[in-house]
C-alpha cells in the first residue's frame, strides 16, 4: 500500500503518510482523543489524551496561538495512538526514526490545518515540554497506585500542579476538546 489510509470516526480517509489538512477534522481530533487512555491504560482510571491536552493547555494565559500548540501537541495521537516509552526504546534507533517521521509529517498537516507554524519556536517547544511534564507529574500522583514511583525523567525544577485531576468521561473529555479548540482558533 503505497498511501496507506484509514477512514476516521467522521468518514474521512485520513492518509496515515502524506496527510492533507482538509483530512484533518476537529470532530475527529476530539473524538479520537477523548477515546484514547493515557499511559496505554496503565491508570487507575480512564483518562483521555484528550483530557490531558486539554488541562495542559489551560495551564497557559499566552496569546491563542500558543494555546492552540498546548492544545494540539499530542493531537498526531488521533490519528496513530502513542507508544509507552519503553517501547520506544525497544523499538531501536531505525525504527524510532520511521516513527518520528510519520508523526512529525501527520502533526505538520495538523499545523497546517490550523494556521500554526510548522516549526514551532523553540520558547515554544521548551512551554510545551514544561507543561507536558508538570501534568506528568499530576498525573502520576493523582492516577496511578503508591507502586508507580517512577517520575520518567521529569526535570527537578517541574513541580505537579495544586488541582487534583479528577478524570472526566469520555464524552466530558470530547466536548472540552471541542471548547477549547474552538476559543482557540477564534
């Protein structure tokens, strides 16, 4: 199959290796998302990529633009999942790099659906990495047993944030996508 593609909740063939931003759907971003658990279902409780997206990027008072990259930096997830780190790791150096290049190629058709900067900048990427580990730490404190004690790597000066995460359903988590793309892109 030389464009492999998939047929999306909405009934789009979304082109897993050259992707078009008309292929990319907010409906489906937020329905695939709100689908998917975190940590490969490691937590106590469901909890959506969605959800996550959306708590990181309300950690944020910046302009829209830079909301809408919290927002939408595991929005590739939609389309091909996540793999735990360890299987990262496993997978080997060839292999992690296909990986990266099919990511990097969907989230470039996703930036490009939504006006953002191809490559974000690097005050930008280092936001996003910030957040993306403060939640981190959140959500292993406030979704996983006392047995998860390891903290991934997580630099020293991240702090988890005060609020408890209390995981919504997955339609919760669905429509707070929708919200929160919406005021986004306003």
């Amino acid at each position: 199959m030389n464009n492999p593609w998939f047929q999306t909740h909405s009934g789009v063939e979304f082109h897993l290796l050259n992707p078009v931003p008309e292929e990319v759907v907010q409906e489906d971003l937020a329905h695939h998302l709100s689908q998917q658990c975190r940590f490969n279902g490691a937590c106590n409780v469901f909890y959506s990529v969605a959800e996550h997206s959306v708590r990181v990027m309300r950690m944020s008072r910046a302009d829209r633009e830079l909301r809408l990259a919290l927002l939408l930096h595991d929005a590739h997830e939609a389309y091909i999942g996540d793999l735990v780190r360890p299987m990262k790791v496993a997978m080997g150096e060839d292999a992690m790099r296909r990986w990266d290049v099919i990511e990097g190629v969907i989230q470039m058709a996703i930036h490009q659906r939504f006006n953002l900067p191809l490559d974000l900048p690097s005050a930008w990427r280092q936001i996003i990495k910030d957040y993306d580990n403060a939640i981190l730490l959140t959500e292993k404190r406030d979704l996983f047993s006392e047995k998860a004690s390891h903290i991934w790597g997580v630099p020293d000066h991240i702090r988890p944030m005060e609020t408890v995460i209390r995981p919504w359903r997955a339609d919760e988590a669905k429509e707070e996508f929708l919200r929160a793309l919406r005021e986004s892109t306003k």
